[in-house]
C-alpha cells in the first residue's frame, strides 16, 4: 500500500480505529510538535502537560506499537481497516486517470484536473 493511500484511509476513517491506535497517532503528532517547536525553552513543560493530558503516553506497548514512526504507523492502521471493514472504505478515485482524489467527497481531481460533478 502507497503512503497516500494509508494516510487517506487513517485521516478519513478515523471511527475505525481503535483507542490503541488513537492514542499511537497522538502521541506521534505531539511528540512531532514538540520536536519542532520554534520555542525550545519550555520544552521540558510541554511534555509533563502533554503528559497529564494524554498527548504522550508513557505505555510500552503503544510506544512499541508507534516505533517505526509515522508511515509505518499509519500503514499497519491502513492495512487492519481494510482487513476488517472494507465494506465501509469508500476509495475515491478518479474516474478519469484513476488516482486517489484529495478526500472521499472529492469530485474535481488533483492530478489530473477532471470534474466528475
């Protein structure tokens, strides 16, 4: 699976995943803020709020389960919701040059310009 797919199945889908991979996503996307904050002098602060809120988790096995990183992350959701629901993935591609459209909605293509309206 493409990296634009399983990051369309996980941004769009987002009722089906489970809480393990809920709190993964989050922790991923916190922990990237924080890495790339243009205020560094508060760091140390922002992760024990983080923390306290449950942005980051201190969970073995979600830490586990998120250590490949992003991709890897959003690959292994893309590929159990699609094992487990197909039936509720609507993948919407062009009727014109059969890419992946921007969001399941989608009716004007990014690539190649088509309206299916």
């Amino acid at each position: 699976m493409d990296n634009e797919l399983s990051k369309y199945i996980v941004n769009y889908f987002t009722d089906l995943l489970t809480d393990k991979e809920k709190l993964g996503l989050k922790h991923l996307r916190s922990k990237y803020k924080i890495e790339h904050s243009d205020n560094m002098d508060n760091i140390e602060q922002r992760v024990r709020a983080y923390k306290k809120i449950g942005w980051l988790t201190e969970d073995k096995d979600v830490l586990e389960f998120v250590s490949g990183g992003k991709e890897e992350l959003d690959r292994k959701i893309a590929d159990r919701i699609l094992s487990e629901h197909r039936d509720k993935v609507f993948i919407n591609n062009c009727p014109s040059c059969g890419r992946l459209a921007r969001t399941p909605f989608a009716r004007q293509c990014r690539h190649c310009g088509h309206n299916w309206r």
